[in-house]
C-alpha cells in the first residue's frame, strides 16, 4: 500500500485521473522512491544534486524539506523535491522521467504545485548561454516565473565539488523581498554553508 498524502489538484478542463501531486512519507512503497532516484540522478550532473541518500535523510528527518511525487493515472511521471521557508518556498530539484518528457507534463505540474503553494516560489537555473538553458528558462517564464540578475551562485554539494553561478526565477515575487536575505536563508538551511 502506498503511503501517502494526494492533494487532487486538477488543472481545469483535467479529468480527475489526469495528473495529481502527492506528498511522499517516509513509510511509502520503495518501489516509488527508486524511481525518483532514477528521474533524479538522470535529470541533473553530480555537482548539481546531493547524493540520494542524502535526499532519503532529509525526508526523514528534515520538517522544511518536501518530496511531491507527480503521478498521471496512477503512474509515476516526475518529482519536486522542495523547501517551505516562513516567507518564500525554495524549490530545489523538479524533473519529468525521461520517458514521459515533452508531453506537457512539466508544465502542469508546476502548475498544480503553484495553485497548491501560497507564497513566493524561488529556484534556481542555470545562466542563459546555451538553447538548452535558455529553453529552461523559457519553460518558467511561461509558467509565470521572472529572472533576476542577482549575483548568486550555488553552493556546492560536497567538498569536491565546485561552487556553481546560477540565477533566481520566483514566482508571486514582491519588489519589497530582498533576494539577500533569501539566498542566505538558503545557503544556510539547504547547502549548510557560509
């Protein structure tokens, strides 16, 4: 038995059996979380994702840190894995598996996800200098999301790993937010660096 939480966020004009975004716990069916590996380690090079361990303790043991499983029909189709700060949401990974990629699954996803979050959202993407960046960036434009070209870059992962230049998108971002105070509520809680 699969445990966990299903928010029926259809989009409208949806059938109920289209899409949904449910919280996994911690006690839920392996199975699931070994896809959500696969989608995750797949969508993102090593110096832009923790190790999945990593990911699995957090679950456990960190209250701010959310996985949201993205199922259609009962079907794993992708995840978000995603941080509720006090002001803002910090969403760290989100990605479609492979094979369900370029179906229109993203972008109603994020969707639900939004409808779903009441506050500020912020990520981060990579600077636009190649089609494949620009084309993400795009994609979250399109979902309602703004660029900002606040200096800011990521901290990495592990010791070896090389601290990355990225940039904030946000959602429902108010001009009166300072991107400062964000970034370091993120460099704090999320990478644990300084």
């Amino acid at each position: 038995m699969i445990s966990f939480v299903v928010k029926k966020l259809i989009k409208p004009g949806m059938s109920n059996s289209s899409l949904i975004i449910c919280k996994y716990l911690p006690d839920s069916m392996e199975e699931i979380l070994w896809q959500v590996e696969l989608t995750y380690n797949d969508a993102f090079p090593p110096v832009e994702r923790r190790d999945f361990v990593d990911v699995i303790n957090l679950i456990r043991s960190e209250k701010r840190f959310n996985l949201e499983l993205i199922m259609h029909s009962d079907k794993y189709v992708g995840f978000i894995t995603w941080w509720n700060f006090d002001s803002f949401v910090y969403v760290e990974h989100f990605a479609i598996d492979e094979k369900h990629r370029n179906g229109g699954y993203g972008g109603r996803a994020l969707s639900l996800f939004l409808q779903k979050i009441k506050k500020m959202v912020v990520l981060e993407v990579e600077p636009p200098l190649d089609r494949i960046k620009i084309s993400r960036i795009s994609f979250y434009k399109r979902n309602g999301f703004n660029y900002h070209t606040f200096p800011y870059k990521q901290p990495p992962y592990r010791p070896e790993d090389p601290i990355l230049p990225m940039a904030f998108m946000t959602y429902a971002y108010d001009d009166a937010t300072d991107l400062e105070t964000i970034k370091l509520t993120i460099y704090k809680h999320v990478y644990k660096w300084s």
